[in-house]
C-alpha cells in the first residue's frame, strides 16, 4: 500500500514531506518561543525553516518541486 496521498506518487516507506511554515513556534513551560513543528499525519510535518534547515544537514536527497511535477507528469496515468 501506498504511502503517498497522490496514487500516481512512489518513494521508500521511509520518506517523509516537510512543508515550511514560518508561523510555526512553541511555548516552553518558562514562556519562552522557539521553532517548533507538528505531524499532519504520518509521512507529512509543517516546521518551522529552522527546523527544516537542521533536517537537510543530514538528509541524503533533497526533491525540488520541478522535479516532482516532471516525475509525476511522465507517469502514465491509469
């Protein structure tokens, strides 16, 4: 079963979407912001772009937009 929302969309069971969101800020119990995020379900987060620059340091591929939309527009479609 496919992870992805888009029946045409593939990947590893391991990939996660992250959507940047600059809103995105917590409240510790001192009162104090910092970056945070949260879980749209279980393969998409919204973070803050603190957050997501950490997550990129040490992921192995990055996906630009373009290259998503090519690979979805070159699958035939059933």
């Amino acid at each position: 079963m496919s992870n992805y929302r888009y029946m045409g969309a593939n990947g590893s069971d391991d990939e996660i979407t992250v959507i940047e969101d600059k809103s995105m800020f917590v409240k510790d119990g001192d009162g104090n912001w910092s970056p945070g995020f949260q879980f749209i379900d279980s393969r998409t987060v919204k973070a803050h772009p603190f957050i997501i620059e950490v997550l990129i340091q040490d992921s192995e591929r990055l996906w630009s937009m373009d290259e998503i939309l090519a690979e979805l527009e070159s699958e035939p479609v059933n």
